[in-house]
C-alpha cells in the first residue's frame, strides 16, 4: 500500500481530498526517510495546493472524488 499526504480543499462548497504519495514528496522535494512527512507538506503547501488546483481546474478527478496530485503535477 502506498503512504499517502492528504490535503483538503474546497471546490463549489464541496471538501475535496488532495493525495500525494510519500514517494512524489521524496522525489520532488527530496523529503528523507527520516522527516516527518507532515513538515514536508507543510513546508511545500503552497506547491502541492497549486499542483491540485490545476488538476481540479482540469476535471480530473478520481472516481472517489478526490485528486491524485503525481511527481509530474508538482
């Protein structure tokens, strides 16, 4: 099972969850083992919520109704 960040936002009055995979976060932001992956998120919010912005402006979603924000999206 892949290790997930979740971050929410809110699209016509409705809470979205944005994911992105500890492996995107390791790769983008050279996050180590041995950070806390929450300091990660909230260190790079501003890239990540951006990054789901830009997915949820695209209408893709996933069939649960959240974004998947990918490596490639950040």
């Amino acid at each position: 099972m892949t290790k997930m960040a979740t971050v929410a936002a809110e699209v016509d009055k409705k809470r979205v969850l944005c994911r992105v995979s500890y492996e995107s976060l390791r790769t983008k932001f050279g996050a180590s083992d041995d950070m806390l992956m929450h300091s990660v998120v909230a260190r790079h919010r501003t890239d990540i919520q951006e990054a789901a912005r830009k997915i949820i402006e695209r209408d893709d979603y996933e069939s649960d109704g959240s974004v998947l924000i990918k490596t490639s999206d950040l």
